[in-house]
C-alpha cells in the first residue's frame, strides 16, 4: 500500500515520524482525508480528534490548535499537543471540564473565550478516551 511521511512537532518537540497510509484531520473549514500524493495544502488544525492509519491500523488522538503543511514530500503537523488515548488522564480531563462548566455557569470575572476553549479540549480528549475505533 501507499504511504507519506507524517511528521508531528509539539512545543515539546517531534512527536510522530513515521510513514503512514492515511491521516484524517480537522481544519478550519473541513474534515481531510489525506492519503499519498495529495494536493499541496497550507491550513489550520482546530482542536479535535485525528486519525492516523499505519499498517492497516487506526489510532485515534485528541488534539489541540496548530497548522498543517501537505507538501511533495509528505505532511508535517506543528500541534499545541496531541495525546493518545493511552496518554490521556481521564480524571483530569473530567475535572477540567466541570471546572471550565461551571466558569461558564457564573459569567463572572472569567474570560469567556478562554473557558470555552479549556471546555472544547477537555471534551475532545473525553471523546478520544471513550472512543471505540
């Protein structure tokens, strides 16, 4: 079968550097399946779940912002971070999550934008945890 190569950078540094056969992706607009040899793209990454197909496997991750580059070469993935389902704590995903609710709840002196996001990633990685594929 037909791979590319998949490199991940987090702040903390490379996290993924393989070939793969497939990635599946959220950006701003779409959700991309990206498989060999597709169209040069430039894009950014919203916080959701990605998928990598590698040897006929499929591995799901909770991610965070960042942008993505499709080139001839392959695509490259500069991520706020990524967690695998085996990486994610559970209990502090949950408590992150009643935490941001209840920030929501009360509407004051909270920054709103900032709640919403530390909601939106603490249910993203509750779904990658619960997540059967």
């Amino acid at each position: 079968m037909s791979t590319f190569l998949l490199e991940i950078f987090t702040p903390f540094g490379k996290y993924f550097d393989r070939y793969v056969e497939e990635l599946v992706i959220q950006t701003d607009d779409y959700v991309l399946g990206i498989l060999p040899n597709h169209t040069p793209l430039v894009s950014k990454v919203k916080v959701s779940k990605m998928f990598i197909v590698q040897n006929g496997d499929k591995k799901c991750y909770a991610i965070g912002e960042g942008l993505l580059n499709i080139s001839k070469d392959g695509v490259t993935l500069l991520l706020e971070s990524i967690e695998s389902k085996n990486d994610i704590d559970i209990d502090r995903a949950k408590d992150a999550k009643k935490r941001a609710e209840q920030r929501l709840a009360t509407l004051v002196n909270i920054d709103v934008e900032r709640a919403q996001k530390a909601l939106n990633r603490a249910n993203n990685r509750i779904s990658v945890y619960e997540n059967d594929d």
